[in-house]
C-alpha cells in the first residue's frame, strides 16, 4: 500500500500521541479548589505534574494556579476523591508583583509522608524523563495534556465528587521573532513556543475547534521527537 507523506505523518502522530498519552497521563492530575460556603463545591482551577527526585516527590504546577491558596484550599486529584495539598508552595518570583509579566511561571510543593499516605497508588514522573529543552524546537513536535476549566465543571451533587476529562494539544515548536520577543521580554532559553491553531485537524481528517485550554496551566508538555 503507498500512501502520501502526510498520511504518513499524520500516522506517526497519531501513534506518538495515543502512546504518550497512554504512559504519560497517569503523572498529570487536575487541581481544584473550593468556595467558602458551608457546603464547599470544587471547582477547577488548573493541572499539575507528579514527579519525583530521589527520595523526595513533588508536585509541580504554574504559579498563577498555586496563587489561589491565598483565597482558597487547593486539592489534587486522586483517583476517586480529591485531597487537600498543603501550604507553602515554591513559586516563581513575579516582576514587580505582577503574575502576569512572570514568563516562568512555574510553583512546587513538596508532598509530605500525610499526602503520599492519600495518594497511595499514585505514579510520579522520574527525573530521567524531564528534557532540558537543548534540542531545536523548530523541529520537533510537542504534545500539551492539562485539565481545561471547561471540560471539568460536572460535579455530583450527591457527595460532590469530580468527573475529570483531560485534554490534549499536538502541534510544533517555533521560532518567534525579534520583536515578539522583545514585546514578551521572553527569553528563547527559558521560554518555548508553539503554534497554537484555532482550527485544528483531527486524526480522523476533521478540522474541529481547539478548544478552551484555561486551566491546562500546570500541566504537562511532552517532547514528542
């Protein structure tokens, strides 16, 4: 059988994808965090990755979600309920106090023996897997998982548990210009960038609509090669 060259990639990213997702989802959890009410309802707020650096294991995820503690509890999703995450994250410190001129971003905490006894069964990401981004992103492509606001808002009444749906963005890495980064204050050796597509093609040939990835903040970015 002789197909194109864009059959071909197109199954290579299928494959790549429906693989890394696949091994990879099991480290990325969702984070919530909830109203003040007597009867507090979780709501979403953002994604986080499990890993783990010797003895010791973390939870990682962007600053602007670890922010919320000032305002409320933070859980992270487990299996079948959700726990309640500590105080005292790590965070990136923002320029001149604003978060949102803060290109890292990122916050971690690190999980003591009363969470981990919680998160029994939970899976960490191993430090061997964590890129230092020295390849040219140019040509590689990337696959984004998080947790969108908009696919996470069902809750049971009954017992106000959460039905998770995660999502996932596969798309190149690309080489902003001059003056996109001097306006973003970026920094290319700390900052990676991908095309993002309002429109997107799906592996079924469809073109459908990316989507709203608020809350996917935290998560994972997996180097798909």
């Amino acid at each position: 059988m002789v197909e194109t060259l864009q059959e071909a990639m197109l199954a290579w990213m299928r494959d790549r994808s429906e693989h890394v997702s696949r091994d990879f989802l099991r480290y990325v959890r969702p984070i919530y965090g909830t109203d003040e009410s007597a009867n507090p309802v979780p709501m979403a707020i953002g994604t986080c990755v499990l890993i783990e650096r010797g003895d010791d294991k973390y939870l990682v995820t962007a600053a602007h979600v670890a922010d919320h503690q000032r305002e409320t509890s933070l859980y992270v999703g487990a299996a079948d309920t959700l726990i309640a995450l500590p105080k005292g994250f790590y965070c990136t410190t923002p320029p001149d106090g604003n978060r949102d001129n803060d290109h890292l971003d990122f916050a971690f905490i690190r999980l003591d023996t009363m969470v981990l006894a919680q998160m029994a069964g939970a899976e960490f990401l191993g430090a061997d897997q964590i890129s230092d981004n020295s390849s040219d992103p140019t040509k590689r492509s990337y696959l984004a998982m998080g947790y969108p606001i908009s696919l996470n808002k069902k809750i049971r009444a009954a017992d106000l548990s959460v039905l998770s749906k995660a999502w996932q963005y596969q798309s190149i890495g690309v080489q902003p210009d001059a003056v996109t980064l001097s306006t973003l204050k970026c920094n290319l050796k700390q900052n990676l960038f991908l095309r993002i597509d309002k429109k997107v093609g799906n592996y079924q040939g469809q073109i459908v609509d990316l989507g709203e990835p608020r809350g996917s903040s935290g998560g994972a970015l997996i180097d798909l090669g």
